[in-house]
C-alpha cells in the first residue's frame, strides 16, 4: 500500500490581484480628473476600497486612487455648480 500526501489546493495569491487593483485605481483615478469623472472616479474608488480590503502591498497607491476617485468626483460637483450645467470642458 503506497501512500501519497493529498495535493495542496491550487489558490491564486490574492495580494497580486490586489496589488493589480490598487494599481488600476490610481490609474483611472488620475484619467478621470481629465475625462469620464463621473463614471471613473466611483470605478477607482471601489477599486481602491476592494484592494485595501484584500490587503495589498501598495497601500499608497490604493489610498492615492481612493483619493483621486473622490477627487474626480469633487472637480465634476464644482464645475457643474459653476457652469451650472451637468457636464463640463476644459
């Protein structure tokens, strides 16, 4: 009788996908202060909030796209109230 240890379960490292994440956030957070604020400040802010959730190693640049997602977000509020329009251009 030949006896083997069980294989180890096969998981993905769940910190690269976080870090990947992070990465992502601060990207679309920083494209969003030139175009798309609306929809790509909430993408990087939930993003940011997922990657920090999973506990990535780049928590300054998941902070930084949490930061820039509500910085987009606060650029569209203010160039909305003083064009008083819904949208805005350079």
């Amino acid at each position: 009788m030949h006896l083997t240890a069980p294989a180890a379960p096969r998981t993905r490292p769940r910190t690269r996908d976080a870090d990947g994440m992070a990465v992502a956030s601060f990207i679309l957070g920083l494209l969003g202060l030139l175009v798309l604020n609306l929809f790509l400040g909430p993408i990087a802010i939930a993003l940011a909030a997922v990657a920090l959730w999973r506990g990535t190693a780049r928590k300054g640049r998941a902070y930084l796209g949490l930061f820039l997602g509500v910085a987009d977000l606060a650029v569209l509020g203010i160039a909305m109230e003083l064009s008083n329009t819904v949208s805005w251009s350079l």
